[in-house]
C-alpha cells in the first residue's frame, strides 16, 4: 500500500502543481502582476546553488514548483488512503501547503511572514495554493478510491455522525484493503 501511496501522491500533486501554475500564468496575464522567483531563490538556497535571474530562475521556480508540489502531495494521498477524501479534506490540506510553503521561505531568509504581506498578494497566494490543493485532491482521491474506502470512511459508515458510543472499528477491519 505504501508503494501505492507515494506514486499516487506524487502524481496527484505534480498534477496540483500544474493547475497551480497555469492559474498563475493566466491570473498574472490579466493582472500584471509580475513572477516571482521567491521558489528559485528557496530551491537555490536550500541546495546551494548559486542564485540566478532571467532564465535560470525561470526553470528554478518550475522545478521548486512542480517538485514540491509533488512531495507535498503524498501527504494528501495519505489522506485519501486514510478515508479523508472530498472538498474539504482538500481544504485541509490546502492549509498544509501554505504551510509548508511558509516554513521554508523563512527558513531560508528568502520570505516573510504572510501577516507582513499586502492584503492582494496574500489573497492571490491562498488562491492559487487553493487551486492546488482543491486539484491534487480530486486527483489523489480518484485514485485512492479505486482501492474503496478508507479506514475513516469505514467507521463513518458503521454510525452516521460523531458519536461518543460508536468504538473503533476491529483491527481487521481498518486495515482489511
């Protein structure tokens, strides 16, 4: 199950990363707004390559963006595998991506905090992370269901809603794929 979880999730959000990218590029083109290189700047500093502009940070940004966009997204196939599946799990996760996002931008002294940001960049960043996590989502989640339910979606189905007098399913039963 493992092997299946990574493959998918890194399909799932190479996929994400697409979608996300395209929006950018249509979003910038009626906006113009310009690129950003803040994802090059990020995968230089975090692999120690030397830092670029004009063309080399092009493909740089492309690299950073599909590439975690891709690692991220097996943590949303894990998701899935797990029974978390839909809108809003993909909500869920969207959070996780801007996370992750966050966490290695200031890492790396590269990005400030969003709560520093203008208002319209941080609108246009949660709408794009948006698009990627609601479109990683749609994929990882195909694919898990292709194997059934999810341990979650197992225990759901025993009692509709949360409710304290509903135990944990059987072990044979949450693992049983």
């Amino acid at each position: 199950m493992m092997r299946r979880v990574l493959w998918q999730g890194l399909l799932a959000g190479a996929a994400g990363a697409v979608a996300m990218t395209v929006g950018e590029k249509l979003e910038q083109r009626l906006t113009g707004r310009p690129d950003s290189y803040v994802p090059a700047r990020v995968l230089e500093r975090l692999t120690g390559m030397d830092e670029h502009r004009g063309r080399a940070s092009r493909a740089t940004n492309l690299a950073m963006h599909v590439g975690q966009g891709a690692v991220v997204g097996v943590l949303r196939s894990t998701m899935a595998y797990a029974g978390l599946r839909g809108p809003w799990s993909s909500l869920m996760f969207t959070v996780v991506r801007l996370t992750s996002d966050q966490i290695l931008e200031n890492a790396t002294g590269v990005g400030a905090p969003p709560q520093t940001w203008p208002r319209r960049e941080l609108a246009v960043d949660v709408l794009h992370k948006s698009v990627y996590g609601l479109v990683t989502g749609a994929v990882a989640d195909a694919l898990a269901a292709r194997g059934g339910p999810g341990p979650g979606q197992r225990h759901a189905a025993r009692e509709p809603g949360r409710r304290s007098g509903v135990g944990p399913l059987r072990r044979e039963e949450a693992f049983s794929r």
